[in-house]
C-alpha cells in the first residue's frame, strides 16, 4: 500500500481529499477541478480507481449511461488519515454499506447537482476569475450552524441548506447559503423553508453575526419565476437577504450576472455583487475575520 501511495502525485492527492470531503463527484466535475481536458482526466481517473484511492460507480438510467461517480477508496481513506494524523477518521467513509447507500440513495443526482454549483466556480476560479474560499457540505454546514443551536429541539428548527460558501473576487467577499431545486419539491415547501432561515437569522444576530445570503439556484426560468413569486409572499423573506437564479451550472457559471435579488433590486448582477445589491434587513456590523471557513 506505501508503494502505490509512492505513485501518488500532488494532483492526486488533492482529487482523493476533493472526493472525500464532498462524498460524490463524477469525472466531468473532477475533469473540472483539475485537469485541461476530460480525456486526461479518464485516463487518470482510472488509473486511482485501479490503485484503490478511489472507488467508482455509475447510477442505472432508464435511456444512456451515467458518468462513472467517484467515492474515497481505501487506499485513499489511508493516504488522509496518515495526512491528517487520525487513522479512523476517514475509514468509515470506505464502509461498503455506507457506499452502497450512497449509490441508492435518491438525493445522489441533487448531492451531484449541488457540487456543480461550487465545481463551476472553482473551475472560473482556476481560469483567474476568483477564489472559492469556502465550500461546505449538507452535512459540514449542519455543523458549523451547529454552534448557533442551544439544544437538540433548537438545532431541529434550524434550517438544513445545501451548502454553505464564500467567494471572493477583486477583494471583495460574499458568504452563501445554497438551496439548490431540481423542481421536486412544492413551491409552498420551498417556501416554508424561510421560516428555519428567519430564525436562524435572528439566532445569529444574538451572536452579532450576520447570516449569509442565501441563494436559490433554480434549472429553468420558468421554474424560478414561480418560485420568487411564492418566496416574496412569504413575510419571512422580508428579514432576509434572498437572490435567486436560473441557471444550469454544468453551462452557466454561477459568479456571472445572473442572480435576481428577491428585493432591492430588479436587474441581474454577478455574485460578488451581491452583498452591495441587497440590503441588509438587520443592519448587523460584519464580524471581524472569516467564520465561514
């Protein structure tokens, strides 16, 4: 196992970590993070597969095939616990249950979605467009707001985003919450979900913090132009900071102009601009440092 880690180059190293912190990404996506094109990427791909640094799978499809999937493999959850100084940390990630769930699972092609929209901007980024300083899980956001709960029936009510970020660009910073719709859910679930976000909101404030905007990436206009209508009814919109696009980030990256904040504004502007293009409805002072990362 020490020599095939040997063969393991930095490029490497770092495509195992990306799997294993963010549990499933596909080969356009790793293609996306690191190589020059998806042919390279393939061939590499295959190569840690064979090595055992990464696992893969591809999803049935009723028409056409899926792109292979990739999961940390057991060689790989070696390499990070030997890297992070904690042998256990990473095995349970390898469990052949926990993987063959994750395979099953129905959330796989929303998991998948949902890291296209931070592969996009890590890819812009790469070409000089900026910097992803922050990308967090479903799961890793859970904890960090973990902090802001006082007990179990508190953290309950707070809501469960499908990521949490920040961007930088120009020297300038924005930090995000994600709601990423496939067009599964009801527009009055999705609307529902501002109330946990208007009391997350207001638990923050107590700890004179500012709660990141939150983002709603939607897959077609028509989709997003329903669902604004339903979010701008909700009176819990009113405390929040609220933008929505309709974008697909497999094609559009999401730093461009085309976030329509929910009030303020009635143009579409570029994600770094965010912050200045919706008002602030707690006028809370910005914590000194970066608490998102």
């Amino acid at each position: 196992m020490l020599r095939a880690a040997a063969r393991l180059t930095d490029r490497d190293r770092y495509l195992v970590r990306a799997v294993a912190e963010h549990r499933v990404l596909t080969t356009d996506q790793l293609a996306a993070l690191a190589f020059g094109n998806v042919i390279t990427a393939r061939h590499r791909l295959d190569a840690l597969a064979r090595l055992g640094a990464l696992n893969r799978f591809r999803p049935h499809l009723a028409a056409g095939s899926a792109p292979w999937h990739y999961l940390l493999g057991p060689l790989g959850a070696v390499l990070l616990g030997a890297e992070d100084r904690d042998d256990k940390r990473w095995l349970p990630h390898v469990r052949a249950g926990r993987q063959i769930a994750l395979q099953r699972s129905q959330r796989l092609a929303h998991m998948t979605g949902a890291n296209w929209f931070f592969v996009s901007l890590a890819a812009h980024a790469r070409r000089g467009g900026g910097e992803v300083r922050t990308w967090l899980t479903e799961s890793h956001t859970a904890e960090f707001f973990y902090q802001y709960s006082i007990s179990l029936s508190a953290l309950a009510s707070l809501p469960q985003p499908d990521g949490l970020g920040a961007w930088t660009e120009g020297g300038r910073e924005i930090a995000f919450m994600l709601e990423y719709d496939t067009g599964s859910e009801h527009l009055a679930q999705l609307a529902g979900k501002l109330d946990s976000y208007a009391r997350l909101a207001d638990v923050m404030s107590r700890y004179h913090q500012q709660v990141p905007s939150l983002l709603f990436c939607f897959l077609t206009p028509r989709r997003e132009q329903t669902a604004r209508r339903a979010l701008a009814a909700s009176t819990d919109s009113l405390s929040l900071r609220i933008a929505t696009a309709a974008i697909d980030p497999q094609i559009t990256c999401p730093a461009g102009p085309v976030w329509m904040p929910l009030h303020g504004s009635d143009r579409q502007v570029r994600l770094i601009d965010l912050g200045s293009a919706m008002p602030d409805p707690g006028h809370l002072a910005r914590p000194c440092g970066d608490p998102y990362r």
